[in-house]
C-alpha cells in the first residue's frame, strides 16, 4: 500500500516550539520524525502527539549526527519537510570534542551536516527544508570568514548572530544550487518565545528570557503555530525558496551580508571544508 502521508522531521523537539508545532500538526495525513537531546523529553512529547518515530541526538557530537542520518534514511523511505530547529544561545567560547566551537557546530554545522547526509532522500522527495533563523542575525553577527566559529572576540551575542546568519546563508546556497532540481529552502524568524532559551549563558538575554520580563515575549505556543506554519505542508506554495521569513510569515529583511552572492558561496565552502565534505 502506497504510504500517502507526508512526512516531517523536525529537529529540537523536546521542547519549545519544536515540541508545540509538533503537537498542532499531528493529524491523520502526516508522519512526524522528532529529533531531540534528551530520551525522557523526547519520550513525553512522542507520546503526547502519538507517533513512535522519535530519534536521540545531540548536536554538539557530529557522531551522533551521522548516527542519526543513518537511522533516518533506514526507517523513513521519504522525507517531504525538514525543520532545522534545533539550536540555542550557549556560554563559551566552548570547543566541542569535533574541535568546533559550540553554538556554531549546534547551531549551524550540525544542521549543515544532516541536510547533507540526507541529501538523496531529500532530493528524491522534493523537500522543503525549513532553517529556524532569528533576528539575532541582523542585530548580532559580526561574521568574520577567517574566525567562522567565533572563537576569537567571543560573546555568546556575537556568536548566536553568527550562527543565524549561517542558517540564512545556508538557506540562500541551497536556493542557489538546488531550486532548480525541485528542491526549496527557507529560513524565518519564530518570535521572541518565552522558553528555555539562553538559561546556560552569561548573555544578557538570559535575564530577559527568564525573569519578569518574559512577561512581554510570546508563549511556546504561540512560537510553534508560527514554525507549523511552514511545516505544514498544505502552505507549501506559499513560500519562495531562498527567502528570509518574520514571525508573521511575510518575507523579511536580515542582515546585508545575506544578500551578497560571494558571502553565501565563501560560507558553504569553508562549511564543507569544516566538515570534510564535498557537496
């Protein structure tokens, strides 16, 4: 029997906006894949939208990436939207045992790596691939090609800057190279979302995401109906592949280094050289 549902895997989804979009698309006509850190999280929110398919992986271990493609392109024939969620605003600089630095390999190299890995399935399923991007690109990155990690003048500001504007220079290489073979990229803005984010930091975000002042950022909720949004696949004609996207859905601008051609090819070079890859 020809499986008809469309399938969504959406990484960083054992909590946040992850976990909420998770539960407003569960229904009948799709299959959703959720990839998260921790087993007991992730457990709880594959039981609460009832699906099996949940998979362990922790970003800041490439290992557990390349284990995590592997698991994905054994168990899942067809892979029609994938949400590059998972990210966050780290203390540091701290050098992952890849000898990367933490927010840049989480947020950016990690997410760069699984899209590859998956590639051919993605290819074949004409995929829209949806990069959780954020304002913190054009407010924060201080890009700097011969520092890509961000380990020289760090703070953990710059280095979330850096590693949003990665995702929408990602994004824009996708668009660049693929959208002519059936593939679509997109990156968006989810809002300011009262949840975990910046606890582990000295960032000064900490003390606005976790004290009264959260009081004025939107709910974990409200965040996820906003990535639903183009998760769903019943809005895929609505976006335009290569595009940066606000909260609202409406196209956006970001940082003017996202818009230069030479930046976005010079960043997915030294990405693959980072990684090793040829892509």
């Amino acid at each position: 029997m020809v499986n008809d549902k469309k399938t969504i895997v959406i990484t960083g989804a054992s909590d946040g906006i992850g976990a909420e979009a998770a539960e407003q698309l569960k229904r009948d006509d799709v299959r959703l894949v959720l990839i998260g850190r921790s087993p007991s999280k992730m457990e709880s929110v594959a039981e609460s939208v009832g699906t099996p398919n949940y998979h362990i992986a922790d970003f800041s271990v490439l290992d557990d990436v390349r284990r995590l493609a592997d698991e994905l392109l054994t168990n899942y024939d067809c892979i029609d939207v994938l949400s590059n969620n998972a990210g966050g605003l780290f203390s540091g600089p701290i050098k992952t045992v890849d000898g990367f630095e933490k927010t840049f390999q989480v947020n950016h190299l990690a997410p760069f790596l699984l899209t590859h890995l998956l590639f051919d399935r993605l290819m074949t399923s004409q995929a829209l691939i949806v990069n959780t991007a954020s304002i913190g690109a054009r407010l924060f990155s201080k890009l700097d090609l011969n520092d890509i990690n961000t380990f020289n003048n760090f703070t953990p500001n710059r280095a979330y800057g850096n590693g949003k504007l990665a995702n929408i220079l990602f994004t824009r290489g996708l668009e660049k190279r693929f959208s002519n073979q059936g593939i679509s990229s997109i990156a968006f803005h989810p809002g300011n979302v009262a949840t975990s984010f910046a606890s582990d930091t000295t960032s000064y975000f900490k003390w606005v995401y976790h004290t009264a002042l959260k009081n004025f950022l939107i709910t974990p909720q409200q965040g996820g109906q906003n990535l639903k949004r183009f998760l769903d696949p019943h809005n895929r004609n609505q976006w335009i592949s290569g595009t940066y996207y606000n909260e609202k859905g409406k196209p956006s601008r970001t940082h003017r280094l996202a818009y230069d051609d030479s930046i976005v090819e010079a960043h997915w070079r030294k990405s693959c050289e980072l990684l090793d890859i040829s892509w």
